[in-house]
C-alpha cells in the first residue's frame, strides 16, 4: 500500500502517517518527489492494513494498494522515472549514457588506453571487472583490488566513473573505496546476501538480469536493494538462454519496454552479453535504444584477439567509435539524444 500525501501536506502530517505506520508493525518508505510525498508500507504485519484508517489522517491525499509483489520499484509508488547520476548526467533521463570498457581488466595499460579510446568515442562511464564470475574455477578469476588501483587510475585520467562487479558482500566496503557503480552480474542476481550488501551501501548499482529469470525475478532483486533505501538501481537485459545456439544468449529486447512500464528505474541493455560475437553488437544497440534502454553497456577491447576473457564479443575502439555515431542517430530518431 502507499499513502500519498496532499501537496500542502506539513512535515506533522507525514510524521502521523509514519508513526501509524510503525504502530500498525509496518516499514515506512518515504518518497519525497516535486509535488507529493509518498509514503510506502512495507514489510510484513499480522495487522490488516486498512485504506480508510490512513486515508483519514490528516494532509492525506490517496491511498493506494499495490497488487505488485515489488512495491518500490513499481510504477504505481513512483510514477515519475527514476534518475541515477553518473558523470555529471542521469541515466534515465533523456540522453542514453554509453558505459564501455573491457570484459576483464587485464593490465594497467589495457585499461588505461582503453578507457582513453572510449571517452574519446563519448562513453559516460568505464566498465571493467576485476573479480569475474567465470564458469569454470580455472579460468582466470581477475586481478583483484589491484585491478581496480588500475581502474582507479584510468578514472583519474579519463575522468570517467568506475563501473565493476561486486561478487562478495564482505568485499563492499573495499570496492566501494574505487567504484562509482556496483555491478551484480547475472550470475548473482539472487544472491540475496550480496543485493542486502549492496542496498546498505547506498552506492549506485547495476543490477543485470539473471540468465534463467523472467522480469518479475529482475524486479524483486531490485526491490531488495531499495529495501534498504537505495533507490540509485539500474537494471540491465542482457539477453538469457533459449533454446537457441546461434547466439550465446537470445535479447529480450521485450523486456526494455517491459521493464519501462512496470518500474521508474533506469534501463540498460547489454549487447555484448546478449548476442556474444561483436558482429551484432552495433545492431543489437540501436535496437536497445529504439525499444527505449535508457543506457548501454558495450565491451570494448584495444586487442580482442588477446582478450583474456569475452574477447569474441569485444568490439575494437574504431568500431566502437562508428557504433557511437548511429547511436547518436537512432536515439535521435526516437526523441531522446546520446
Ligand atoms: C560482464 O559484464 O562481464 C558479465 C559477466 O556480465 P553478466 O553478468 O551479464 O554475464
Ligand atoms: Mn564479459
């Protein structure tokens, strides 16, 4: 349930819902937009939430049930969108905010020259994993928090934000120290300790889908981040597994809009993780942007062939820099810039 508040509702008011709220064995959720206060109910009471004992209160505008399992990332608790700062703009606002970078941070100087040849291109942010959830336990497994000293580094000479992968909620405090964004891979997206770990943060994450989760999943994932007051989440398609090889995972481009009506967060779309071979990531970006993704995020390798991970699907900086122009062209076509 939510309770939003007249717009001449005062600072008592709210407090009186919030106290009820807490006598009724509920969790108050506040939501202070331009016009109204919203007040969210969450949590679980063996009291009845009852409309009319809050719709009476005073400075109270509406009551409203959300049928929603996910309360706080739905759009009945928060009609506008949701915008999460990054580099001086907002993913979710207007102009679609490329984030690009390497699969796996290899070398101080891989990830140096490549975050030069994205911010050149116009990227908004770095990505760059130095813990790596491989499949195999033989496989390399990143460098580390020296990996992300490189990242840091890079960011010092870029000027662009940091965005990696966080895959243990014991190592937040240390990868909070150099990431701007905490990236949970799909692998982790219901690892429910790591979304509590991530939400208590209060650092903007980027939230991708699970492999096998269908949008409902993706949605209660969030809602354990903005559990915690968090609400900086983004999420991101990144295509999951059908019955089809031709492809290393299907893009459910469907999802895009999907998720944009059901939630106020942001929307990226991962081509790279989605098709797997870099020949249909310049296609399957302008796609994201024209089925509305507010973002991308695009591996991008100086040497893909060297590549120590994810290589196959790496475009190189010069096709990067022609696939940035034609995003600047369809999110053009279709009212927003890039
Ligand atoms: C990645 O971004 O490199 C990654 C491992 O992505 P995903 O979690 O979507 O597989
Ligand atoms: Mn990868």
């Amino acid at each position: 349930m939510i309770v939003v508040m007249s717009p001449n509702a005062n600072s008592k008011n709210i407090a009186d819902v919030i106290t009820r709220i807490e006598i009724d064995g509920y969790r108050a959720h506040l939501s202070e937009g331009e016009q109204h206060t919203i007040i969210g109910v969450v949590g679980e009471s063996p009291t009845p939430l009852r409309e009319d004992n809050y719709a009476t209160l005073a400075g109270v505008s509406n009551v409203v049930r959300i049928s929603e399992p996910y309360k706080l990332a739905s759009r009945t608790f928060h009609p506008l969108d949701t915008h999460v700062p990054l580099n001086g703009s907002k993913m979710g606002e207007n102009k679609v905010l490329i984030i690009a970078g390497p699969c796996s941070v290899e070398s101080r100087e891989q990830i140096i020259e490549t975050a030069c040849a994205v911010k050149e291109a116009g990227a908004t942010a770095l990505r760059g994993g130095a813990f790596k959830p491989r499949t195999s336990p033989y496989s390399f497994q990143g460098h580390g928090e020296e990996g992300l000293k490189w990242m840091a580094e890079a960011r010092e000479i870029t000027g662009l934000p940091i965005v990696t992968e966080i895959m243990d909620p014991a190592l937040v405090p240390m990868v909070t120290e150099y990431a701007d964004v905490l990236q949970v891979g799909a692998r982790n997206m219901q690892n429910f300790t790591l979304l509590n770990a991530v939400g208590e943060s209060q650092h903007s994450v980027l939230l991708k889908r699970g492999m096998s989760s269908t949008v409902l999943d993706l949605l209660m994932a969030a809602e354990y981040v903005l559990s915690h007051g968090n609400n900086r989440v983004m999420l991101c398609e990144r295509g999951i597994r059908t019955f089809e090889t031709a492809t290393r995972n299907t893009a459910d481009i469907n999802a895009i809009p999907v998720l944009k009506q059901l939630t106020h967060l942001p929307v990226l779309f991962d081509p790279s993780h989605a098709t797997g071979k870099w020949e249909y990531v310049e296609a399957l970006s302008l796609a994201g942007i024209a089925a509305g993704a507010d973002g991308l995020i695009i591996e991008v390798h100086p040497d893909p062939a060297t590549a120590i991970s994810d290589g196959r699907q790496s475009l190189k900086p010069d096709g990067f820099e022609k696939l940035m122009a034609k995003v600047r062209r369809v999110a053009e076509a279709v009212g927003r810039s890039a």
